[in-house]
C-alpha cells in the first residue's frame, strides 16, 4: 500500500546527486557544525591529532546523512503529498525505495564503525543511539502519532556536541549535556515556525504538528515559551565557568533577539513575522555555536 503512489511514475537512472540529496546536506552542514563546537570545546582538544577530529565529523556527517535518507525511505508516502518534499528523489521515483534504504542502513553502520575505531566506542555508542532515536522513536514513533513529536524527537538533533565532546574525552560531562540542552530547547520553535506557515502541507499528509491540532495561537504561546526557557539555558556555559564572557555576550543578544522574534510572532496576524522567525532560527543556532568555537579558541 505504501508504494501505490509511484503507479505511473517515471523512473530515471539514479543520479549521483539523487543520492546526494538523500543525506538532507543542508540539515547536515547544522549537525556536523554543532558537532564540531562541541569537539572544539572539549577539554583535551588541542591534543587530538588534526586527523582524528576530520574522521570522527566525517563520521558525524554520515551518520546523519543515513538517518536522513532511512527517513525519507520511511516517510516516502507523506512527502509525495506535501508541496515542500514532493520533489525529493523517492516520490520522483528516481531511486527506488530499497536501495534508499541499504543505502541509509549501510551507512549509518560503516560510521558507527569506524568512530568507534578511530575515536572511542562511547562516541560511536551515542552516534547509533542518535541514529535510532531519529529514525525508530521520532520518524517511526512520534511524528504521525503526537503533536509534541519536534519536543520529544528534537533530541535526536541535540545529540551531535555530545558526540563531539565524547569523542575528544570519552565521556559525558555537565558542559556537553548544556549544549544538548540548547539545541533540544530550540528546536520546538525552530520546526513550529515552519509549520506556522506550512500548516497546510502537514495537514494535506495529516501530519499532528502542533498548528494542525492545537492551532496557530497555542502554537505562538508555546514558540514564546519556549525561547524564554532558551535564554538563561543559553547563558549556563558562561554562568557556570565553561565559556567566557565573550561567548556570554553573544548568547543574551542571540538569544534576547530570538524572544523578541517570537513575540513579533505572536502579536502578527500574518505568516511573514514567522517566515522571518524560521530564518533567523537557523542563523541563531550557527551564531551561537561560533560563539562557542572563538571562546573556546581564546
């Protein structure tokens, strides 16, 4: 049932670009960025061999790229309906649906694999936990199931300092569970501006994001909320010793920035105010991790 919908469909020789697009590059340039803060910003750093930190974000970029590619293996079905997916290569028919899938398995173990054997296995061990937190709990579990899917699955793209950090020290610290802790707070916002003004392709797939359940006012409340939770977390690494008072500055402006584009959301009875929030969302999270690498660098 779930392949019905290719029924007529043209079928292309699969491209090196197909392939390419399967690893949702853009979401990985995110993951492999905060991964690489989260690296930078661990103690022991600078003894790590040049060489080591290139596979162990090599490892990261991979890694993600699998989970995105079982991802769109899986969701198939629903991104064939919805104007912003459509295109992708599986609903276009231009690779089939089991060689996307040994593709994204394939992967996902040759990159556990060899972090585990370049770096450290608890770095590998929070690599594959990521890997299925994204794909089993959230793609497969969460996101048809609950409004609160971004909440909860949000984890799964939190993961990447923690990997960093694991794979300098071999260990999990207070430090890399704060930078978890602001890549899980931002993401609700993040994922709930898109939805604000893709309300109509989520519930065209029936997708339960929370603008399709809840509404466009709870779901403003709830983006507010959420970047005033953001703020002080934002200001911990500063507040407890971790980062200095340069990387302190830029995360109140980021961050107080960030409250005020929710508030403008809020109050806007048009979806421009959070196209604008979804932009500088994106541009908050490279901004703030940057902050994160000069501090530490100093």
């Amino acid at each position: 049932m779930r392949d019905m919908f290719y029924a007529g469909a043209p079928v292309f020789e699969s491209r090196v670009s197909d392939y390419i697009a399967l690893l949702k590059p853009r979401v990985m340039s995110l993951v492999v960025f905060t991964g690489f803060a989260g690296m930078w910003a661990a103690p022991g750093s600078d003894h790590l061999h040049p060489a080591l930190m290139v596979i162990a974000m090599f490892c990261l970029a991979v890694n993600a790229g699998a989970a995105g590619a079982i991802n769109m293996w899986y969701d198939r079905d629903i991104d064939a309906v919805m104007k912003r997916t459509q295109n992708r290569p599986l609903p276009m028919g231009r690779i089939d649906p089991a060689e996307a899938l040994a593709f994204g398995l394939v992967l996902s173990v040759f990159s556990v694999m060899v972090m585990g054997l370049a770096l450290n296995w608890m770095a590998a061990g929070l690599l594959a936990f990521a890997n299925f937190f994204y794909v089993v709990v959230y793609t497969m579990g969460l996101k048809r199931r609950t409004p609160q899917n971004i909440v909860i699955g949000g984890a799964a793209g939190a993961f990447p300092p923690l990997i960093g950090w694991a794979a300098v020290t071999g260990d999990v610290s207070a430090a890399s569970l704060i930078l978890f802790a602001i890549i899980f707070f931002w993401t609700p916002p993040h994922f709930w501006a898109l939805s604000l003004f893709a309300n109509s392709d989520y519930r065209r797939a029936g997708i339960p994001m929370l603008p399709v359940v809840a509404g466009e006012a709870a779901t403003k409340r709830q983006m507010l909320a959420y970047t005033l939770v953001l703020l002080p977390i934002t200001l911990l690494p500063w507040l407890m010793g971790f980062s200095g008072v340069l990387y302190g500055g830029f995360a109140l402006v980021l961050s107080g920035f960030f409250v005020v584009s929710a508030l403008k959301v809020l109050r806007s009875d048009d979806l421009k105010s959070a196209r604008l929030m979804f932009g500088y969302s994106v541009f908050y999270l490279f901004a703030l991790f940057l902050a994160v690498i000069v501090d530490a660098a100093r």
